[in-house]
C-alpha cells in the first residue's frame, strides 16, 4: 500500500479537480463584482473567494473525511439524506447550473448581433438545438466530447490571460466608485456573490470522485487520504483564485463602458470587454470556447443527474428517461435567459448554502462530536429554518410569528443570519453531548 501520491499523481488529480470546478458558470459573477463594488473590489473579491474557493476546497475534503456524501447526510437522518441530495442535484443540475451554463455561449457571442425584438426567437432556436446535441451526446457518448475537454481547459485559460493581460496592460479606465450593497457592505456582499457559483454545492458531488481516483493511485490509508484531498484541493482552490482576480480586475476597469447600463450579467460584460480588445472576431472565438465548455459542463452535470435519479428509484426509471427529463426542463428554463436565471437562483441559494456550509463543518470537526446526531441535527435543521425564512422572505413571503423573529437574528441583512443561531445550537448541543451522549453512548 503507498503511503501518498507521487508528484505527477497528485499534479494530475489537481488538475482534475480544478477542471471539475472550472465551470462556464464561474466565468460570469467575479467581473460583475468588479464593475459593482469598484473602490471596494479587493475587499469583495477576498470575500468573494472565501465561499467562491475556500468552501470547496473544504468540502472535498469533508466529504474525504466523511467518505461520501450519502455518510454524511445520513448522519442527520434518512429522509433529511433524500431531500437535501435532491434538492443538490436539482440545483447544480436543471433548475439552475445546467440552463444557466447553456445560456452562457448565446449571451456572448450570439446575442450582440441580434435586434432586441427578435432575442426571443433565437434564444428559443438556439436553445432548443443546445438541448437537443446534450441528449443525443448523453444517449451515444462520444470520444469527441472527452478529447475537446481535454483540450478546453487550457484553451479557455489562454483566452483570459490573453483578457487580462490587455486589461492590465491597457486598462479601459479606473475603479469606479461602489455601488449598491458593495458601497457599504462589500464583504458580506462578496461572501453571499459567492454563493452563486455553487462550487460548494458541486464540491459535496464531487468529492467522492477525488477519492476514487486518489485509491486508484494506490493510497488506501484514511489519513493520507485526506491529507492528498486537501493538499490537491488547495493546489485547485490557488488556480481558481487567481482567475477570478483576473476576472474580477477587468470587471472592475471597465466600468465606463457600462455607464448607461443598468443591469448586466457577466456573459454580457465579458463579451463587451472582449469586442473592446479585440473586437467581433474576438468575441466569436470567445464564445465558441465557453460554448464548448458549457457543453462539457452540461453533459456531466446532466449524466451524473440522470445516473443519481436512477439509483434512487432503484431502476423504476431509466437512464433515457431521466435524460430527456433533464433536457426538456433545461431547455424550459432557459428560455427565461440568463439574467432571471441568476436573479431565480439566489433565494434557492440562500436557502440551500448554510446547511452545506454547515455539513462541511461539522464533517471536518466530526472526530470531536463522533458523528452526534443530536449536534449535527441541531446545527443543520437550524440551518434549515433560517435559510428557508430568508429565502422566502427575498421573494416576498412570510411566515407568521417565525419569519419576524428569524429577521431580529445578527447579519440577518447581508443574508447571514444563519451564522449566530446556528454557533448557539452548536455550543448547546456540544455541551449536551459532552454530558450525556458521549458518556452514556446515546441521547
């Protein structure tokens, strides 16, 4: 048995690990935060990275530690492992990642050359034949799609150092004043931006696959393990900082062409920035890279979804099935376009991140509470109450009686209140189980 990984080993299942996190997706949210926050853009941006890089990296290696997510979750109870891994798979799959990463391609390098009366219609076009390639890949997986995404990570890589470099080099202008929350609240802005990427999310799915391929480099024992996930974990978590640093700069210098724009989504940003460098060829050859790395991103996520959902209905529904389900629900939501995507996304987001987050945290301190049901259901279900408050509360509805008393929380505004109920559960719960549980084998 090996005691660790080679250094071409560990390089490699990096790398991996990187290219599972390097979405399309990942690309759009650190150049808005860079045209929003302006003055404010490193302290948003550190911010930004802390639920954008620091959380994933985290949870690859809470689910290392655990040995799985299916372990984990079902440390709170069985249905809570049912309806939490659903509603993950939901979210990083049709709901959201997969439409989202779809409308990517479209927003940079179709719709600039297309009149405002007729996006519709070639939104509705494009993306029907987008899901239409994604079902027929999933049903006859080709060689082609793996050899382009072997090949697509550096390409797009190239592509933003080629951005930056004519962004740091020849800046379109300087840091613009903040706007919004980013004006007096950035941190607690970037920590919740962070949000969006839904790498923490993803990391619960993907960490399961760190550690298959780190046992099929030989290394069995629990301890270097986990010591490799987070070492691999963190090499990826480096890279992915950097980029949005380079993102989040030309975001951040390029305010002024957006002086008389309102609104727009980072896709948009991108495209616009790119036009400026390089102009329409270069906004073509930058979409048809994110378009095949949305691709890729959307086959998996759509694989994966359909392979989970099977399982779960112990092979009552089909692969196929599942497939089309996914392609037809992708294919509705992303007629909505980008922007109300991502605007449909935060309260979900809201809701669903503080019970990962607090999963992961408790996963990386389990040796200390033993797997307690009574702290982890007492920190998760808290959770649970005040993220489902504060989501419902984003789209205008509110709970009788619970909904004001979940408002009077600490950081409730920034969309953090869940961080003192759930430390108070924690610290009773802790105490409870030091005094009864650990000493007397169950509460």
């Amino acid at each position: 048995m090996k005691p660790g990984l080679s250094k071409n080993q560990f390089l490699v299942i990096s790398l991996t690990l990187f290219a599972m996190f390097f979405g399309a997706g990942n690309f759009i949210f650190p150049p808005t935060l860079g045209k929003d926050a302006g003055e404010n853009f490193y302290i948003a941006i550190m911010f930004f990275c802390a639920t954008a890089v620091l959380l994933p990296v985290l949870g690859v290696a809470g689910i290392a530690r655990a040995k799985g997510l299916q372990n984990l979750v079902r440390r709170i109870d069985p249905v809570f492992a049912i309806v939490f891994t659903v509603l993950l798979y939901l979210t990083i799959g049709p709901l959201f990642a997969i439409p989202r990463a779809a409308n990517m391609p479209f927003d940079i390098a179709i719709k600039p050359f297309i009149e405002a009366d007729n996006l519709q219609i070639w939104l509705f076009v494009y993306s029907a034949a987008y899901f239409a390639l994604n079902y027929y890949v999933c049903l006859n997986p080709s060689r082609l799609v793996k050899l382009l995404g072997r090949y697509l990570t550096p390409l797009l890589l190239v592509l933003i150092l080629l951005l930056f470099g004519a962004g740091f080099l020849y800046p379109i202008g300087e840091f613009g004043t903040a706007v919004g929350e980013y004006a007096n609240h950035a941190a607690s802005k970037g920590f919740v931006e962070g949000y969006q990427t839904m790498d923490a999310l993803a990391s619960l799915a993907f960490g399961i696959i760190v550690i298959n391929a780190i046992k099929d480099n030989g290394v069995h024992d629990e301890r270097h393990m986990v010591v490799s996930t987070i070492k691999a974990g963190m090499m990826a978590g480096i890279i992915l900082m950097v980029i949005y640093l380079m993102l989040g700069y030309l975001g951040a210098t390029s305010a002024e062409l957006f002086k008389d724009t309102t609104e727009i989504n980072g896709a948009a940003l991108l495209s616009k920035v790119s036009d400026y460098y390089f102009g329409k060829i270069g906004v073509v050859i930058l979409g048809s890279a994110f378009f095949l790395a949305c691709l890729t991103t959307t086959l998996g996520l759509i694989t994966s979804a359909s392979e989970y959902f099977e399982e779960l209905t112990n092979g009552k529904v089909k692969y196929k099935i599942w497939v089309v389900l996914w392609c037809l629900i992708g294919f509705g939501v992303a007629n909505f376009g980008l922007t109300t995507i991502i605007k449909g996304s935060i309260p979900v987001l809201v809701a669903i991140y503080p019970i990962a987050i607090i999963l992961i945290i408790l996963s990386l301190i389990n040796p200390i509470i033993d797997s307690s049901k009574l702290v982890y259901r007492s920190c998760v279900y808290t959770c649970v109450v005040v993220g489902l408050v504060n989501g419902l509360d984003i789209i205008g509805v509110s709970i009788p009686l619970l909904t004001p008393f979940v408002k009077t929380m600490p950081f409730y505004d920034a969309m953090l209140g869940w961080i003192v109920p759930s430390l108070v559960m924690f610290a009773i719960s802790y105490v409870a189980y030091l005094m009864f549980e650990k000493r007397e084998g169950s509460f």
